[in-house]
C-alpha cells in the first residue's frame, strides 16, 4: 500500500492532498476514535511535515460537511497553498 492510498481519501481532497506533497511534504492522514470516556471527541487529522516544521490540521467528525475536505484545505492553507485563486 502507497502512502497516498493510506489516506483513504477520493476526488478533489486528494489532489489538495498530492499538492502539499508536491510541495516537499510528507503528507499523512488520521482517523481518530473517540475515548470511552469521550466518544464524541472522534476526528480526522491531517499532517503535513517537513525537516522541522510539521503542520496538524484537524477536524471533529460531528461537525457539517465533508470533513475530509474541509481538513485538507485547512492544511492547505497552512503550507501556503492559495485555494480561492
């Protein structure tokens, strides 16, 4: 299995994924679980790392719309990518 495929990720939040990736980062993706204590806590987290600088960018699971999406451009924005342009 490719990293890329570990995302588990379709369409455009995959292209969003391979341009942080083109831009020199290692890109992974996290499904998180909530605890016992605290199921509704579960989230998606996204990383993008380079040398030193790692960015985490993280989205509640219980929150509206395709959070897949909405976390990939949220790293996207953190790297510098320009996705209104």
């Amino acid at each position: 299995m490719t990293r890329e495929e570990s995302w588990n990720v379709a369409g455009v939040t995959g292209t969003i994924l391979r341009h942080v990736q083109a831009l020199g980062y290692v890109v992974s993706v996290h499904r998180l679980s909530g605890s016992l204590l605290r199921p509704d806590l579960a989230c998606i987290e996204m990383h993008a790392i380079d040398g030193e600088r790692q960015h985490v960018a993280r989205v509640a699971l219980d929150e509206p719309g395709e959070v897949d999406y909405r976390c990939a451009c949220l790293l996207a924005q953190m790297v510098g990518i320009d996705l209104e342009g």
